[in-house]
C-alpha cells in the first residue's frame, strides 16, 4: 500500500533535510504531508531557591513559540514550492520531559520522516525524540542525514536482513519505495557459514515477487562490527536506502538503542528506513 499520510518533525534550524525528504516523498506517493514543529519549554528547577521570575518564564515561553513558527513558517514556504499537500502544526514540549504530546501527533500517520541529530545545529532532545518515535509510536521512521541526500528517488536500496521481526516489519513498511527502486540487495552478516540453505533466499523471493530485482549478499565473519560492516558496505556500493530493523529494550534511561542501530543512526550518510 502506497505512502498516503506522512509526518515530518520540522528542524528549528539549518537545511531541513527531513522536510525536504517528506515533502518529496509526498510529492511521489500524492500524499498528505504533516510537518510537525516543537517548541521546546524551558524547565523550572524544583530546587530553586526562589520562585522563577515570571517575566522571565514569559520570555522563554515566547522564544520557545518564536522558533516553532518560525520553523512552521520555514516548513509552509517549502510545501508551497513542492506543491505538495500539507498541514503544519505545533507541539508544545517541556525540555527533558515526556514526549506523549509528539507521538499523539506521530501515530495516526504511514511514515514518521525526521533528521538525523546535526552537530552544528543541534536540535533538543533530538536524540531521544528518534528514540521514542521509533519504539513507542507504532510507525516506521525515516531518517535523513543532515547533510542531505543526492536523490530522493532510491535506485539501490540495501535491505539489512536477520530473519527478524523488526528487519520483517521494516521491509513491509519500505515496499512502497522498494517497488520503485532499480535494485534491492538483500545483506545478511553472520558470524559464521551457513550449515543449509542460501541465507537471505525466502526474503529476496517474497520480493522479486513484488517484481523486484534482487540479489543476495552474504558477509561471513565480518572483521569489523555490524554497524561499521553495513556503513563500509553502503560506501563501496552506492546505496541510495538502507532498511532494516530497530532494536532497543529498556535499562537506566527509557529507552536505549541497539548497539549497531545507534552507531549507524550516528554516522548514516544515506537514509535509513527503520521499524521496531
């Protein structure tokens, strides 16, 4: 089923690669495109030593306000030069606190499109709000390098596969970009031979039986980790998507990534479409 409603989370500063990526997508699938805008409340401390100054908690609410609308506004002109159908809205977000308030907006949509945490423009929580999105909203997620993209029409996409359900759930939710793509490699790292079988062959036929041109590839023993053997593989072969799926389970904090998820999610140069 193609793309029919998708959110953006609209970055309050530089390039807007995420909105750009959705507004396109939008444009592809003739979909609705949401983009999302948070402001970002300032916490007052419990511990004060006297009440925050209330000109001061004005000002702050104000300036948290001031760059979600100028983020929407940023967002608004972007959509009318697409052409895209739209709607921009605000979420309200008290800094560290829950993110409920998002994900209300998040789930009733296909595809949650954000950017990739950008180290010259750092966004708040953004570490966290990938975090939560991808595990409590119940969609797929898209995420864009914030350096941006050289196409927004993937031609080869690596589809990382472990036989999981997570790696399963994501493929479902990329078939519609999957359909549109020239090649699909189905990748499968293991640490050691298979003892029957081609790894990786039921999941490329279910796809060649959505008239895809798919290969196999089997990694054996990689010498680096999974992360870095699926980045290494992305640079040596000019893969445009990488789909796979997310892995984390609660500890100290509330959530906390895989290892390999966070380090690509971390040094990704193409999007990564993921489900958990």
């Amino acid at each position: 089923m193609p793309f029919k409603d998708i959110l953006t989370i609209v970055d309050l500063a530089g390039s807007q690669a995420g909105a750009k990526y959705a507004l396109e997508l939008g444009r592809q699938f003739d979909a609705h495109v949401t983009g999302l805008a948070i402001a970002f409340e300032p916490v007052v401390p419990a511990f004060a030593a006297a009440p925050m100054p209330v000109d001061y908690l004005e000002a702050a609410h104000e300036q948290a306000m001031g760059a979600a609308k100028e983020a929407q506004k940023q967002f608004d002109e972007l959509a009318r030069l697409s052409g895209t159908k739209i709607e921009s809205r605000i979420a309200e977000v008290l800094t560290g606190g829950p993110l409920e308030g998002v994900m209300q907006h998040c789930r009733p949509t296909d595809l949650v499109v954000i950017g990739q945490a950008n180290p010259d423009t750092p966004e708040p929580m953004r570490e966290l709000l990938i975090e939560t999105v991808l595990f409590e909203s119940g969609v797929p997620v898209l995420l864009v390098p914030y350096i941006g993209v050289k196409t927004y029409q993937p031609e080869h996409v690596l589809v990382g596969w472990d036989g999981s359900s997570t790696a399963t759930r994501a493929i479902h939710a990329a078939l519609p970009v999957l359909e549109k793509a020239k090649k699909v490699t189905v990748l499968v790292i293991q640490k050691s031979d298979p003892h029957h079988g081609q790894p990786g062959a039921d999941i490329a036929t279910y796809l060649a039986r959505h008239n895809m041109d798919v290969t196999i590839d089997v990694i054996t023993n990689p010498q680096t980790g999974v992360a870095d053997t699926v980045l290494n593989y992305v640079s040596d072969n000019g893969n445009d998507l990488v789909v796979m799926g997310g892995y984390g389970h609660s500890r100290m904090r509330e959530f906390l990534f895989g290892g390999a998820t966070r380090e690509i999610l971390g040094a990704m140069t193409v999007p990564v479409l993921m489900a958990h």
